[in-house]
C-alpha cells in the first residue's frame, strides 16, 4: 500500500482540541445564552405581538408553529457559529505554517 506524504510540520499549539479551543468554548457560550433567548423570546413575544395566549409546546397550531420556529433558529444559529469557528481554526492554522490565508474564490 503506497504511502500518503505527511503534511508539513505544524506548530502543535496551533491545533487545539474542541474543549480547549477559545473560539469554541466562545461559540458554545454564544450559541446556549442567544439560542436559548431567542427561544424565550419568541414563545413569549411573537404570541403577544399577534394577540394569542401563550400556547404549550404541543398546542396546534400556535405551540407546533412557534418551536418549529424556534429549533429552526437555534439550528440556524449553531451552523453559522460552526462555520465561523472552523474559519478561526484555518486561519490560526495557516499562520502557524506560515502561509497567508486566501479566499476561496482566488
């Protein structure tokens, strides 16, 4: 079986594991205090905003409606903090090798 070539050598401390991680710990601690606000928010507010009771979870049309919207937006929230942690990581990576960190489209 034919051997791959080893990357070039990479500083160790650029490659940190997820818990230790600055960027991760910091998407973590976004994705819980606004996802779970914009959470409450919206069971709380989108109901008073057009005049309905505040439904349970399961209460159709409005309690589906509503954590429908709300799991959409956690979700939403959680990709877009997910790219931009591995854009940190990639940066921090190529300035430990010593490159400069192009655009995708050059």
């Amino acid at each position: 079986m034919k051997q791959l070539p080893r990357p070039s050598a990479v500083d160790p401390s650029a490659v940190l594991e997820p818990e230790q991680d600055p960027d991760e710990r910091l998407a973590g601690r976004i994705l819980s205090i606004v996802g779970w606000s914009l959470g409450i928010g919206t069971w709380i507010l989108l109901p008073v905003v057009f005049g309905v009771p505040v439904p349970s979870p399961f209460e159709w049309p409005w309690g589906v409606a509503l954590l429908a919207f709300f799991l959409a937006d956690y979700i939403l929230l959680d990709f877009a903090l997910r790219a931009w942690v591995r854009r940190r990581r990639r940066a921090r990576l190529a300035a430990a090798q010593g490159q400069e960190l192009r655009p995708r489209g050059e």
